[in-house]
C-alpha cells in the first residue's frame, strides 16, 4: 500500500492511498481524504465526516466477513457455528447502524433507483409472508425467532449495498475480503485433512468411494457439515476467477492478487473434487455452461451493438474451439488413463444414478441420500398442500413434518431419537414454511438479481465489469440447483458472501449516489433508518435468548446422555424456558425436565412438563411416549394409551410405544392384546433388546395358554418350555405374515 502526503500549511492535508481499494471494477483507485481547516464551511466538513464514515462501515463489512471462518464453538453449543455466527452478525449489524446513523445525520441519504424497486418488492413480500404465515404457527416463539433472522439478513443485503452506492470501492474491497475468507475456510479444511487417516482408503480395491467419503467428512473446515463446505467453495470460486482475470500489467498489487485468487482457485477446485459433492459438481457444470453461453452472447450481441463493429470470425472461431479443446482434453484425458480418483468419482455418479448397485447406504437412516431427499420431498409436499398460500410459519417445518409419519425411516427416525430439521431443498422449505406467495417474493429477488447482471454486461462500460458480472451471474444460476438438494440458506455465512455478491451486482453500473439522493427525502431515509434500528434492535436481542438458550440446552443434553436428573433439574429451573421452546433437535427443552422428574419418580409433576413441550412440538415422538410411560407409571391407561396412539399414528412401528402398550394390556391380564402389539416389534432385528425378548416370551407363553384347549397338551408344553424356538416361531410368523392361531397350529398342532 502506497501513500503519497501533499500538505499545503494550514490549508488541507490530502492522502491518497493506491492499489488496495478498487473503482469501477478495476484494480488501482485514488482515493482523497481532505481534512479542511476551520474556515471552510460547514457542509464540506459533513462531506468530509461522512466519507470517512464510509470506510469504516467498508472495514467493519469487510472485517465481519473475515471473522467469519474463525467462529467456531465446538463444545459449548449444539451447532458450533450457526447461532454464534447469528450473534456476530446481529452485533455487526447493531454497529454499522450507528454508523449509518451518524453518515445520516451528517447530511448522508439512502439512494435507489427505479429497477431496483422491483427487488425492494420482492424482499418486501418475502418478508411480509414471513409476518403473516405466523398466523398458522404452532410454536410462535420459535415463529418469531425465524422471522427475527430473515429480517437480519435483508437488513445485512440493504447496508451493504447502500455502501456500494454511497463508496463505489467497496465493491474491490468486499471481493478481496470473500477471496480471503474462502483461503482461511480452505486452510482450516487442508489442516483437518493433513490429521485425517487414509490408511482404509488406501488399502481398498472396491468401494473406493465410500472411504473416501469418511475421510472427507473430517474436511468440513468450519462449516458443520462437508456438503454445506462444498457449496461455501463454489459460490467464493467465482471472485478467485475475478482476481485472476483482473491482472493487470505492471501493477505488482495486481499480480499479487492474481497470484492470491490462482491458489484459492486451485485448491478450491481440488477440494470440491476430493469432496466428492455430487451437488456442487451438477453446480459447476450449469455455472460453466451458463458462463459460456453468456459470453456467447456478449461478444456476438451485446458488444457489436455498443461499438458498432461485428464480431470478428477469429472471435468466432475462438468461442467454438474454446469448448470443443476442453471436451475432447476431457475425454483423451478419461479414457487413455485411469486414476484413482477418476474411478472415485465415477463410482459416486453411478451411485447417485443407481444407488442399489453398491450395496451399501451412504448415511445414518439405511437409505441413499438420494431416496431420502425423495421421500423428505414428498412429506413436504403433503405440508404444503394443506397452508399452500401462507404456510405453517417460520421455523415450523421440523416441528410439523413429523405429522405426515416417520415409517419410511430407520429405527431412530422412528423412535424419535432422530428427527429431520430441514428437507434439504430450500425452495420447498420456503414454500412449506411461508406460501407460494414467499416463494414468488424470494425468486423476484434472486432472478432479479439475475437479471440486473445481465443487465449490466449488456451495458457495461468496462471490460472488468463485464468479467465480474459473468461469473457472479453464472455462479447465481448454479446456486438455483444448490438451493435445490441442500440447505445454504439456513447458514449464516452462506446467506452473507450469497447477498454481498447480490449487491454488488445491484450497485455496479447504476446512477452515482449524488445523483440519486435528491429523489429520496429526508423522511424516506429517517424512515427507513428506523425500521433498520429496530431490526438489529429485535434481532439483536432474539438472537442473544437463543444463544444463551442453546448453550443452556447443549448443558441438558450432555446431562441427559450422562443419565445425570438431578443436574437437568437445576439447569432447567435457571433456564428460561418461555422463549427458547426447543433446540435444533426439534427436542422441546421442556421434554428433558419431564424425564428428569420421570426418572426421579415424580411422574406427576413430569406429566405436566410433557403437556407443555406438546404445546411447543406436538408431533414430538419421544415426548408423546414418555407422557404415555409416565401415565402408565401412574396407572391412568386410559391417558397413557391416548399417547401411545398418538405415538403409533406417526411412527406405527415405534418400538417403544409397542413395547409399553403390551405391557400395560399384558398387566390388564389381556395377553392377546399385548401379543398384538409385542408381535409388531421385529424380531430380525441385528440385536434385539433383552427387555423385548423376555417380553415377548412372557406375553408368546400367556397368549398360547389362554387358549391352550385348542392345542395338543404336550407339544404345547414342549413348545412354551424351549425359548429359542418360541422365538424362532415368532420370527417365522413376521416373515410369512401368518396369525398366531395359524403359528400354533403348524408349530404344535390343534386337538382333533
């Protein structure tokens, strides 16, 4: 960074500051700060405090950018870095208000102009349905905290692009600062990598994959996951491609940053590709096909047009040949030779393309991640059929899925031990969440946006221009299918660089500030200054009860694994359970201190505490069953078996609603219908559980004596006195799906 001083005696000081910042998207701007003396008049000093409020609302936007790899709070939250990102940026948020406040006061003004009203708009319904789809919320504080977040990142969207209008530089500042930020994620993924064992890897012939695969689950750098990793590298690897491209000779800055974006953009790409991300690879290809296809037009439509000249036939040829090279370098290079990680990666597409060919699941629940997302997608669906226009409400989809069933799902799923917190498809979580309309209101912003930065291609005055609003527009276009099988817009770091890029392309080639200001009167900005304070305000405070609220609830978790009830007790009493209703688990908090009460015997009182989570998370399994058990424990049946059919109306083969209601029925002395409800409970299970097993014994042997006058006497004893082929009988009658009367009957045969 280079500074050149010129002070003239009492007059001004002037600095000028070279290469770091950046003016209509070139790299190299002068920037001049005049201090005047006191005999200058006062609305050139308010110039003056108002350009310097500028570049500090660029430095304080810039540096919350780059923080943002480096929040990471492992062990004392249940996401490490959702909700302490969330409280950064509401902080950041509070700051650059008071900030924007003192530019206002000094004279400054919001600016827009016309065809940006139709963006404004969407935002504006987007977040309207937000306000109005609370209507139909079944956990309004949850409704509310959601409503709160949304709020915050259009407030982030419209600062920063108010501060590209108001200081053009800040658009090279803020791509610089994503360039960077994207380097420190990829060196904390490399670090995580380089500690990672390959040794199973390695050592595999078949099913390369798949070891790869739990290897790169280590390299998710600090975004929770490897896939929302993957999609944090490919909407950065644009701006590397804006550093390279931005070279400039003789500017040795230039070339450093070229040399910064060439690194980021190679690792970028290694890393995606060792992340076998089969979404961001689909990504890629659209955002290059689209890229191609803009550049295409560009230099055969849109630049004739502006200069008057036809595009040249060696342009021409140049366009055809460029992706014809890359097509057949790809085929030479994947059919002469074969590497490893060339057979990886085609094994996950055939994966992807026919999951059953490999054998084996590729997550948690025994399904492809592929029939998953089917089946999610489907239920969500079914959500979205019965509030199409306005929704369930913010933040209500994990609570309301459930209410569609669980059976699909593996063990946990339907036990409840499990549960699903976004449908991996931000568009249909829009639309279940808050209607068609929400949807409509999101997509006239993102293709908006679109639109804008073709826009400005077409009218581009300047080749960089033109460079930056290809590939930010191309990568938006392969962020629709992004959006489409994952969830980036849950995450806070995702949302942030997403709309920085947005407004910079909003702001870029639009009426300077100045000549904007003049339509936008002073009531407009004070009104809308406003609104911004109390959005950072509310979010601000709603963000600070869920942080705490969830540092409290990883605390109940740890305890609630550790069996420790007493601890629960105390930490649910110092708790403010009226506004942080459920953690991310979809668990409501008042569901831990109904089971510490159950297990200290006060089953009472737990009952009163599972009301309460019901209210908050009424399709809740685990609380529904452990309200069902605490009624059991008090003999109140009749309570006990509405729960439990609550229970089975969304999971009809959750184990321990089975299990409890062959109990209860077996303790009536009614032993046929405890084997109804017992026998449902498979028994092919890898390892069954011993309480089950002596279960359904008890309950075979109760069962076949209520009615041991049909049977022949001895066999039925021989039989009722070998455990292993009761068990064995049982097993067969699940499997040929045959009665128990048909059972005993081959099993020991029916008297004459």
């Amino acid at each position: 960074m280079h500074f050149f001083i010129r002070i003239n005696y009492f007059t001004y000081a002037e600095f000028n500051i070279k290469g770091f910042f950046w003016h209509n998207y070139s790299m190299g701007l002068e920037m001049k700060f005049t201090f005047v003396s006191a005999n200058k008049n006062q609305s050139a000093m308010n110039k003056k405090v108002s350009k310097i409020i500028e570049i500090l609302l660029c430095i304080v936007t810039s540096a919350s950018i780059l923080v943002l790899p480096c929040i990471w709070a492992d062990k004392t939250m249940l996401d490490a870095s959702l909700m302490p990102r969330m409280l950064v940026l509401s902080i950041v948020l509070l700051l650059q208000l008071l900030l924007w406040a003192f530019y206002i006061i000094k004279g400054g003004r919001f600016s827009f102009d016309r065809r940006e009203t139709v963006i404004f708009g969407g935002i504006a319904l987007f977040m309207l349905m937000h306000i109005v789809s609370c209507i139909n919320a079944v956990n309004g504080f949850e409704a509310f905290f959601h409503l709160s977040k949304e709020f915050m990142f259009c407030l982030w969207f419209f600062f920063t692009y108010q501060l590209m209008k108001a200081y053009p530089s800040a658009r090279g500042f803020l791509i610089k600062s994503i360039t960077v930020t994207s380097a420190i994620f990829i060196g904390i993924a490399i670090w995580q990598l380089a500690n990672a064992d390959f040794s199973r890897y390695l050592a595999a012939t078949d099913h390369r994959s798949f070891y790869l695969g739990e290897i790169m689950n280590n390299a998710y750098s600090t975004c929770s996951n490897k896939n929302l990793f993957a999609s944090l590298l490919f909407i950065t690897l644009p701006l590397a491609f804006y550093n390279i491209a931005n070279f400039r000779r003789h500017n040795a800055l230039s070339a450093i940053w070229c040399c910064v974006g060439a690194i980021v953009a190679i690792t970028n790409l290694a890393l995606v590709v060792l992340l076998l991300s089969r979404t961001i690879f689909v990504a890629i290809a659209i955002s290059g096909v689209a890229a191609y296809i803009i550049l295409c037009i560009y230099c055969l439509r849109f630049e004739p047009k502006n200069t008057g000249k036809p595009a040249s036939s060696r342009l021409k040829i140049t366009l055809i040949a460029i992706p014809a090279a890359l097509l057949a370098t790809g085929i030479v290079a994947t059919t002469i030779t074969e590497t490893q990680i060339e057979k990886t990666v085609k094994e996950r597409i055939s994966l992807t393309i026919n999951p059953e060919k490999y054998g084996y699941k590729d997550n948690e629940h025994g399904e492809s991640s592929v029939a998953m997302r089917k089946i999610i997608w489907g239920k969500t669906l079914e959500l979205i059929k019965e509030h199409p226009l306005v929704g369930h409400g913010p933040g209500q989809w994990q609570i309301v899925v459930p209410k569609y069933g669980v059976d699909e799902f593996g063990e946990k799923l339907r036990a409840g031990a499990m549960t699903f917190q976004r449908p991996h498809n931000d568009y249909l979580w829009i639309t279940a969440e808050v209607g068609i309309l929400g949807l409509a209101g999101y997509l006239i912003f993102f293709f908006g946006i679109i639109a804008i930065g073709i826009s400005n291609i077409k009218h581009a005055t300047h080749k960089w221009m033109v460079t930056f609003n290809i590939l930010a527009t191309a990568a938006l276009i392969g962020w629709i299918f992004v959006s489409m099988v994952d969830f980036p817009h849950e995450r806070i770091e995702h949302n942030v660089i997403l709309l920085s890029i947005c407004a910079i392309i909003m702001s870029s080639h639009t009426k300077p500030a100045e000549d904007t200001a003049a339509e936008n009167g002073k009531v407009l900005t004070l009104g809308l200054l406003a609104l911004c304070a109390a959005i950072a305000v509310v979010g601000f405070v709603q963000t600070l009860t869920f942080f705490n609220g969830e540092k409290n609830s990883r605390q109940i978790m740890n305890c609630y694994y550790n069996q420790n009830w007493n601890r629960i007790l105390t930490l649910t009493r110092k708790a403010d359970l009226s506004s942080y209703t459920i953690n991310n688990f979809t668990a409501p908090t008042h569901f831990y201190k109904g089971i510490a009460l159950s297990m200290t015997d006060n089953d009472k009182a737990a009952v009163v505490e599972f009301k309460k989570a019901l209210k908050f998370a009424p399709y809740h399994i685990l609380t529904l069953n452990a309200c069902g058990t605490s009624y059991l424990k008090l003999e109140q049946y009749d309570d006990a078996a509405e729960m439990y059919a609550k229970t089975l109306s969304l999971s009809p083969h959750n184990h321990n609603a089975l299990y409890d209601l062959a109990i209860m029925h077996y303790n009536k002395k009614d032993a046929k219908t405890a084997f109804d409800y017992i026998s449902k409970i498979p028994l092919d299970m890898k390892k069954v559980p011993e309480n089950i097993k002596n279960a359904v014994l008890k309950i075979s042997r109760q069962a076949a004596l209520a009615d041991k006058d049909l049977y022949k006497a001895d066999n039925l004893n021989a039989w009722l006195q070998d455990d292993n082929r009761i068990l064995e009988s049982i097993r067969k009658m699940q499997s040929e799906n045959i009665s128990f009367d048909q059972l005993l009957t081959d099993e020991v045969g029916r008297k004459n």
